[in-house]
C-alpha cells in the first residue's frame, strides 16, 4: 500500500515524504509544480535512497487524480496541495477557494469512490483567528480573518460534515502554528516561486543582502518588547508529526480529530531576529513600521493533546531554526553561482 501526497513536492510535503520514506512507506506524489519544481523528486530520492512515484497533475482534474489513486494502491491521502498566500488571497480569493476548497472536494471525492478513506489534512493555525485564550488548544473558538483562513476552516467544516456521514473515515486535522527551517542535508527546504511574506524568509533574505532591511510589523503590542509573537516550528519536527498521525490514524477512535502542531513556545519578532543574528554571527539590518492589518499580538499552542495522543513533540529549538534557514538559504545561493 502506498501513501499519496498531494502537493508533495511543496515546502512541508517534501520534508513529509522523506520521513515516510525513511520509515519504509512507498510515497506517491501529485503535485502541478505551480510552487515547486521537479527537482525535488531527485532530491528526495538521493537523501532517502527509494525511488518515489511522481505524476504531474492538478487537484482541480477530478479524472486524472482518481486515476493515479486507483492505479497506486492507495491506502491514505496527505493533502497539502494548495494556496497559502494570506495576502494573496484578500486579492484574488476565487482562485482560492476554487483550488483550496474545490480542490480538496476532489481529493474527497476521488478517494470516496475508490474506497480509500485515511486523510490527513494540512490545516493551520489560522483557523483559530485573534486567539481569545492561551495557549490555544484545539477546542478554541474558530474564526477566519481573511480568505485563506476561510478556506481552511470551510475544508475542515466539510470533512467534520463527511466523518459524520460515514463513521468508517479516518481524519486527522493538523494544524500547523509557524513553520520555519529546512532539512539538514540542505537538498530540501523552502524554495518558492514566488517571495514568501513571512517573517523567517524574509530575514533570510534581509542577511543575504537580498534585501536592505527588514522591517518589523509593529512594536506598540502588548508584548515582553511590544513585537508580535509566534509559535515557530522546524519543519522536520513537523514531518514527524505526519508520521505521528498516520500512526495514530490506525487506532484513531474518532472518524475525524484536530492537532495542534507547534512547540507550545512563544518567540517575538525582535527575539527572532537577535537568535539569528547569533548564530549566524550577521547584521539582520531592521527597522520598525506599522502593524500589519490583521496581526494578532501573540499566538502560540497548546500541545498537549498531540503529546498525548500522537506521542509526538518538537524537538529543535529556535537557534537550530535560524541556522538551518540560513543553511538552506546559502545552499542554494551557492548552486545558483555554479
Ligand atoms: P507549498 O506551496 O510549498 O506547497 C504546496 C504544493 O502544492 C506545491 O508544491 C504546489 O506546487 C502544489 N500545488 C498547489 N496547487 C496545486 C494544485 N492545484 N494541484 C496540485 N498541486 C498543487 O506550501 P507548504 O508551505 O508546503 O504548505 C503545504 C500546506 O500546508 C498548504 O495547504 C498550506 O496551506 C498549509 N500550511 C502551510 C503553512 C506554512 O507556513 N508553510 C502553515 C499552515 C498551513
Ligand atoms: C502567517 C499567516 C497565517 C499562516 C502563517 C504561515 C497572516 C496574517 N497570517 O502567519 O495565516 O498560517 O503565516 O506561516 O499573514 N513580520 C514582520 N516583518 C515581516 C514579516 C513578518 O514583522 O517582514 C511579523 C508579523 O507581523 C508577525 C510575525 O512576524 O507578527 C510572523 O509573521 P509571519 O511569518 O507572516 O506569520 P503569521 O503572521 O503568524
């Protein structure tokens, strides 16, 4: 039986297929290349030594993804296929839901007609909204504040809708808080095509001279040094948190449950910055300016649920964050200049 990634060749679902890979799963991935590119195929191949089945396609063509389904013997979906731009998404919010909620429909409904019911959804942290409480555990009000957030939260509404329609599914929501870093070998991490808006990405960018400063969305929160703060996780901690779940999924009693996927640990702009400064001994120059539009102060998980039921934890610390984005960051600087 094999395991299918929708989107795997993404930033989380290629640190996903290496860890099934090396706990013996035959990975198939489904991905359109419209934020990643082929390459990753072979660089998931040369860091786990098994060969993976790869097929180019969009989640939006009902047909040939039922197709791939059937001829792979597929016995659970991974769905982290795609569009994550918050901004993005205020602006052209069809595109959004036609491909993030359309799409999952056809995922859903593909695997409803080959009889393949394990799914594991990539949700986010966003579905909670402005936090009412901390730490946030799963059973936290949910409230969308833009389209995206709309998006995740609709897919999440449906498949509650389709676990109480047939006990027989197997659901397991995670809903990652901030993903950041890249893998050790540095062969994998994340290389959009576009330029990401997010904070670790952009000091990356900001140290490798890529850009002038950074600026920082805020300083007046009602925070230890008044900038937001997050919940940043290693995106090999989180690869491993899939595996967690594919495991539990066998003995999972409920058809559908959440996970929250974070450290459980608050780390603020300004305490990020200075971790990376350190252990990459460079000047990330910064300056403050406004509050972005719809920032909460500060955000981090409650992880308990996860520890106990999925046997899972986050192990790499924010220093072992920065210094792998960096890593990652100057890998494939050096290969663009070969
Ligand atoms: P990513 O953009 O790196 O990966 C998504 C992959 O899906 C890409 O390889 C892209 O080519 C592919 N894709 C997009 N549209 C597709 C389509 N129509 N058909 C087939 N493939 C398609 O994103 P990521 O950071 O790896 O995120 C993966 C999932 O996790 C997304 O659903 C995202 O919303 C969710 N998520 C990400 C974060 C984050 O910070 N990265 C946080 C919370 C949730
Ligand atoms: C954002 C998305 C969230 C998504 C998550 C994925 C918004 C409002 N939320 O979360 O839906 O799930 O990414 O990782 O976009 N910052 C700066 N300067 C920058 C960039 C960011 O100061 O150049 C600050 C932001 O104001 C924020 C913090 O850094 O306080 C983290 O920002 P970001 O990495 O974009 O993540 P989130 O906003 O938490």
């Amino acid at each position: 039986m094999s395991i299918l990634l929708t989107g795997g060749l993404g930033y989380i679902g290629s640190h996903t297929a290496v860890a099934l890979c090396k706990s013996g799963h035959q990975v198939v991935i489904y991905d359109d290349l419209s934020n990643s590119k082929v390459e990753v195929v072979k660089s998931i191949e040369k860091l786990t030594g098994i060969k993976i089945i790869f097929v180019k396609g969009s989640i939006l063509d009902f047909d040939t993804f039922q197709t791939v389904l059937r001829d792979n013997n597929v016995d659970t979906v991974i769905h982290f296929a795609g569009l994550k731009a918050v901004a993005d998404s205020v602006i052209y919010p069809i595109d959004y839901y036609e491909v993030n909620v359309g799409g999952a429909i056809n995922v859903i409904k593909a695997m409803k007609e080959e009889q393949i019911k394990k799914f594991i959804f990539s949700s986010s942290a966003t579905v909670y909204g402005t936090p009412i409480f901390l730490p946030i555990n799963e059973n936290h009000r949910k409230k969308a504040i833009n389209p995206y957030g709309q998006t995740k939260l609709q897919i999440e509404s449906i498949l509650e809708d389709l676990a109480r329609s047939d006990s027989s599914w197997r659901i397991a929501c995670l809903r990652y808080f901030n993903p950041v870093g890249s893998h050790s070998s540095c062969l994998i991490g994340e290389n959009p095509i576009d330029i990401p808006n997010n904070l670790m990405p952009r000091i990356v960018r900001v140290a490798s001279g890529l850009e002038k400063e950074l600026l920082v969305f805020g300083d007046d929160y009602p925070t230890a040094d008044g900038t937001c703060e997050r919940d940043y996780v290693h995106v090999e901690d989180l690869a491993d948190g899939h595996l967690a779940a594919l495991n539990n999924l066998g003995k999972q009693e409920q058809p559908l449950e959440c996970f929250n996927l974070g450290t459980g640990q608050s780390c603020s702009v300004l305490e990020l910055i200075s971790a990376f400064e350190n252990v990459t001994d460079l000047k990330v120059p910064k300056a403050i300016s406004n509050r972005r539009s719809g920032d909460a102060a500060t955000c981090y998980a409650d992880v308990k649920k996860s520890r106990e039921i999925l046997n899972w934890e986050a192990k790499k610390s924010i220093n072992e964050m920065c210094l792998s984005s960096w890593e990652y960051q100057n890998f494939i600087i050096n290969k663009r200049l070969l």
